[in-house]
C-alpha cells in the first residue's frame, strides 16, 4: 500500500457525503478567517500603539544612564553621545535622536503649572520620529537658529494662556541639583490627542536646554532608537548590549520604557489567544464530530479492508489522509476567503469612530478608531500550520476507533 | 503431514458469551480440507457455518481446539502474521457489500495486489487479467454503485483472486442474488477450482448451491452431521 493509493482513497472517501465535506471545509475556513482577523488586527493595532508610543519620546531602543528608566533624573547623565549614535546607526536602526528630558515648573503671566521639558535638536528631528513636530496645530517647530524657540501642548497653552510669540519661564533643577530656569518664547502648539502629554510637555531646543542644565556636547538624558520593525526592538538591543556593556550605560526596549503599554499589550494578547483558542476548539469538535460520524458508517468498510488483510496502522493512515485532504482544502478555501478580506482591511480599513469615538486612547497612546489588519507572515504562517495541525488532530482518535475496528463484529451488523 | 493438506480443524470450540448467556456456537469440529477441494458448508441459520469461516479465515481465534492452515498452527501466529496470512493465502468473499464504494472495480480487484505493495504495472496486469477471468473485462472503471449485485459478487471473487491465494472463503456468495447469477457465480468458482486448483469453501443453505459442491459438510448446532 502506498501514500499515492491512501491519498487517492481518502480523497475520493470525504467527497462521498459532500455536503458534509463543505460544512467542515467552511469551519476550518471560518477558523482562518476569524484567526487572520483577531490576529491581524491587534498586530496592526499593538504595532501602531508601539510606534506611536516610541514617538513620544523614548523610541524603540533607548541608550541611557544606568539607572535612569527606575528614576528618572538631570544627574542621569548619558556621556559619550555621538559614540553611542554611531554604534546605533551601525546596528541598522532607522533613526537615533539625543533628547533631554527633566521635570519642570512652568510659568507663565502669572500663572504656573508641573509638567516635562524635552530637549530635541531641530535640525535632525522629523514629524516622523517625533509625534510633537507631526502633530503642531498652531505655529511652526523652532528652527536651529532660534535658540529659545518652544512648543507646547494644547491644553496647557490654553491653560496658560499661551499662543505663539509669548514668553513660558521653565524651572528645573540642573545636573548638580541647583535650581535652573530659562525663557523660552513659543513657536508652536501641538496636539496629540492624549491629555496627559497635551498638558504636560513643553519641547525645546536641545542646545539650549544642554546649557540650562549644564550638560556637555556630547550629553544628553538618553538615545531614542527609532527600528523600522518594532519586532527587532530586542535584537537590536541585544547587539548594542555588546557594544555597551559595563560602562555605566543602560540599553532599554520599549517594553522597559513604555511598561504599562507592555503590560496592557501582554494582556490583550492573552485574551485574544484565549479566545482564538476557543473558536478553533470548536472548529475542532465539529471536524471531529464529522468524523467519527463518517467513520462509523464505515465500520463494515473498515472490517472488510482489515479481512483482506489491510493492518489497522494503515487502516488508520486512510482516515489521517482524509483528515490532511479537510485541512488542505479547509485552508486553501480559508484563504480564498480571507485573502480578500485582508487586503481590503489591510489597505482600506473599517472605520468604527461612530462606535468608539475618535479620542479614546490606552495606555497613554492614542486608539486609532480605523480597524486595520496587519499580520506579520510568521503569524501567518503560525496560524495555517496551527489550524492544519487542529484538523489532523481531530481526525487522530477517528483513525483510532477505525482501526480497532473488530471485522466479525463490524460484519455481523449487515 | 501431508502438504497435499489444505487446513486441518481439531476438536475445536467455539463459545459466545454474552452476560450470563453462553451460546456454544462450534461444538468440538474437527475437519480437513485437501488442496482443491470445492466444499460447502451447509446448515440452518444459526448452525455455525459463519463461525467455521471466520476461524479458518484468522479473523476469530476458538475457544478450544487447534486450527491448521497449510500446516501451520494458527495459534502460533501474531496478529501481523494473521493478517499477512489472510492476504496472501486466503481469499474472502462475503455476502454482499464487499467492495470499498470509492474505488472502481478494478481499483477494488487490486485492493489486496495494493496491501501486498506490488509495483503499479504489475497491478495493472494482473488486475485485467483477473477483471478477464471474472467476465468483467471492460467494467473495469465502474464504481460499485453503478454495478450488478452479480456483478459486485464477481468483482469481490476478482479481488480474492489477484493474489493467487490458496483457498478462497466465501460465506454464503450467492445469497443475495438471483438464481441464474447464482449459477453463473458457480460456474466461475468451479472453473477457478478445476483451472487453477485453488481450494474453496463456501457456506450455503441453497439446496441447488449445495448440489454443485464436490463435498458437503452440514452442520447442526455447532456440530457436524
Ligand atoms: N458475536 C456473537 N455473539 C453472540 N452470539 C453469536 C455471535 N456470532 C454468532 N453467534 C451465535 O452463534 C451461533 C452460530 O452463528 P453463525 O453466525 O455462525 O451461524 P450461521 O450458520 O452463519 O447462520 P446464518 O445462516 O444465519 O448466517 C448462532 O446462534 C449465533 O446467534
Ligand atoms: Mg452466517
């Protein structure tokens, strides 16, 4: 008996009670097609959420002081900049930025309010990399040449009154812990959309907050690292960790910088698994049901093959080879389905701002209210081969049960 | 022992159980079948005749009593080399629905050639010339489905053929068909017989079938009469 014979008899077998082949063929289909869409859309969702996060500041990868991600503080110096951005654009990120971060008092007219103050250097830094120069909704970002240049929130220019042009006092305390101020004159505000940030971060000149604080050239408070992938966050932190290790230096994933973003990914993913797993349990049961329904019409079938001479092992080959031909084509018509339903959510979207509005955000990150798929091809490849491996599985105890087929009894009944 | 000895039965017993209920299906049988012999088994329902054949057949193994096939003790044998013993020297036909519904004819005559892993080409031959030998060259392609009850008999006593086994067993073949096909099954057995000198024995309670066995064994409550 040969794999071609098995193969041609279990495919001629499923196709004896097609209706019922269909039924199965568009569970594990069903099964792809909820598989691709939950995956793919908190891949696409938690991908957006990351980058978005890593623009605010931290990036993917960031380089900083050792100690500096437990407490934050202007003494935290990161030295040895410009060695530490050359070591990272070898390691193949897209972008690295130097930003100085310290906790601050602003004031303003007479009125004052605690927020951040963030260094950046303008003449490097893109909306793309920085969520606050993509998101000015008034004015313009500093230019290099004006020194004293500031943006600042929306909701704390209202609260203080600011529109560009006027005149913020920030206070901090420097690298030695002395108390510091400057003036910086507002150029532009920016609008996120998360509150927090929105009433909290006023963005200046990197060169000029390098002197407030008294940090050298080649000082800052830490690195962002900006991947194009987030999924290398840990390789590429890993090689740098090479680079880096022992001199007093810390290297950090977005999961140690942005942990509540971490944490709640974590959970949404648990969730998610759990309930896919639910879905393809019951795509299982009913392949399963099938069956051991279609093997145990057979039993007089299967008591004849094993009179003749065919042994149980192969006899329950036959059934595993009915089992491969539902997942093959179970998947290939899951495809079928799923494949325009991707794209179209992959390239286009499903627009739910009238259920979830369009500033709910998590974990201090903006939710984009358009469902978009986005699977990364492992994932991909991971939930074809789970769900194949599902069916074989269902099919393993039928094989058994006709295999154990006893042929005097199986003959007796008619 | 004679090699001219197809099987032997010794004092063998056979009893189902079911609960408290025992029934005594064989009573201590003891027969011998020579090589090329055409005998029938005969016997009111219930008499033992299905229980022989599934013996001799290794499908069940007696409670009592020993059972030779071409010398051997079958009780000696492991479940393998029953099962590789029922395909390569035993020859099976039942009463109906014998043949696997998805594949053809000739794909159901070779079934056993297939079970053996004798190369396609050889299957192929061997497959017509049995297809020949049954009178059913040229429905070869044809799904049991799309058959005669005949003809499905004669496709079954195709696919006991292929391999050139020793003795076919074929457990009241004719019951399920009319009495003209009957004979012409018959007529097919006997002339493998005479021809290729293959042992049959065959169960029956048709009078006319009984006629045309060169032996008759009859049974009566699991014993011989
Ligand atoms: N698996 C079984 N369990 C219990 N009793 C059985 C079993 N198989 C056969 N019997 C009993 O054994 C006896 C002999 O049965 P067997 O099938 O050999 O008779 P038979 O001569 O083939 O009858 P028929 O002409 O109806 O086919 C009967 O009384 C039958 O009820
Ligand atoms: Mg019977």
């Amino acid at each position: 008996m040969d794999n071609i014979f098995l193969l041609k008899t279990g495919w001629r077998s499923i196709w004896r009670n097609r209706r019922r082949t269909l039924i199965t063929l568009s569970s594990v289909a069903f099964g792809l097609l909820v598989s691709v869409t939950f995956t793919g859309s908190a891949d696409y969702a938690y991908t957006n959420m990351i980058d978005t996060s890593a623009t605010m500041g931290f990036g993917h990868v960031t380089v900083a002081a050792a100690g500096y991600n437990r407490a934050p503080s202007p003494s935290l110096v990161l030295s040895g900049c410009d060695l530490v951005l050359a070591a990272a654009v070898k390691s193949g990120v897209r972008a690295a930025r130097l930003r100085i971060v310290a906790q601050a008092m602003l004031a303003a007219g007479g009125r004052s309010s605690g927020g951040e103050v963030m260094g950046i250097d303008p003449a490097v830094e893109t909306g793309g990399f920085n969520v606050f120069l993509r998101d000015i909704v008034r004015g313009r970002m500093f230019t290099p040449a004006e020194t004293r240049g500031a943006l600042v929130g929306e909701v704390m220019a209202r609260r203080l009154k600011l529109v560009p042009g006027r005149r913020l006092v920030y206070t901090t305390t420097d690298r030695h812990g002395e108390m510091v101020s400057g003036v910086a004159r507002i150029s532009g505000i920016f609008r996120t959309g998360v509150s927090g940030v929105d009433n909290g971060v006023v963005v200046l000149p990197l060169a000029r907050l390098r002197q407030v604080l008294g940090y050298g050239r080649d000082e800052a408070s830490f690195a962002a690292l900006f991947l194009a992938d987030q999924r290398q966050s840990r390789i590429v932190r890993n090689s740098l960790a090479r680079h880096f290790t022992g001199i007093g230096r810390e290297i950090l994933t977005w999961r140690e910088t942005q942990a509540d973003l971490a944490g709640l990914i974590a959970m949404d993913r648990a969730g998610n698994y759990l309930m896919q797993f639910l879905i393809w349990l019951l795509v299982a049961a009913g392949i399963f049901n099938t069956m051991q329904m279609s093997v145990m019409e057979r039993r007089r079938q299967f008591g004849i093959m094993q009179a003749v001479g065919m042994a149980p092992r192969w006899i329950f080959f036959l059934v595993m080879a009915e089992a491969l031909w539902l997942g093959v084509c179970g998947l290939a018509v899951g495809v079928v389905v799923t494949l325009p339903c991707y794209l179209y959510l992959r390239h286009v979207g499903l627009n739910l701002e009238t259920l979830i509005g369009n500033d709910y955000s998590a974990a201090g990150v903006l939710v984009d209210p358009v469902l978009r798929l986005r699977l990364f091809p492992e994932t991909g490849l991971v939930i074809v081969g789970f769900l194949f491996f599902i069916v074989l599985a269902a099919g393993v105890y039928p094989g058994l049960v006709a295999a154990r087929t006893r042929p005097i009894a199986a003959m007796r009944q008619r | 022992m004679a090699v001219t000895e197809m099987l032997r039965m010794e004092e063998v017993s056979r009893i189902y159980r079911r609960g408290r209920l025992e029934v005594r299906a064989l009573d201590r049988i003891s027969l011998a079948l020579a090589v090329g012999d055409f005998a029938a088994l005969c016997g009111p329902s219930g008499s033992g005749k299905t229980t022989i054949l599934n013996l001799v057949g290794c499908l069940d193994l007696p409670d009592d009593g020993r059972i030779f096939i071409e010398g051997g003790d079958i009780a000696s044998l492991s479940s393998a080399a029953l099962a590789a013993l029922r395909r390569d020297r035993i020859g099976f036909v039942f009463q109906s629905y014998n043949l696997i519904p998805v594949l053809t004819a000739a794909e159901n005559a070779g079934f056993v050639l297939e079970l053996q892993g004798r190369p396609r080409a050889g299957i192929r031959q061997r497959v017509e010339e049995v297809l020949v030998e049954v009178g059913l060259s040229g429905l070869g392609n044809r799904r049991p489905d799309d058959l005669s009850g005949g003809q499905q008999q004669r496709v079954a006593i195709a696919r006991a053929l292929a391999p050139e086994p020793a003795i076919i067993l074929a457990d009241e073949p004719t019951a399920n068909v009319d009495s003209a096909t009957a004979a012409g099954l018959l007529d097919l057995m006997e002339r493998l017989n005479a021809e290729k000198g293959i042992t049959f024995l065959f169960s029956t309670h048709d009078e006319r079938v009984m006629q045309r066995a060169r032996r008759l064994l009859h049974l009566r409550d699991g014993r011989l009469v």
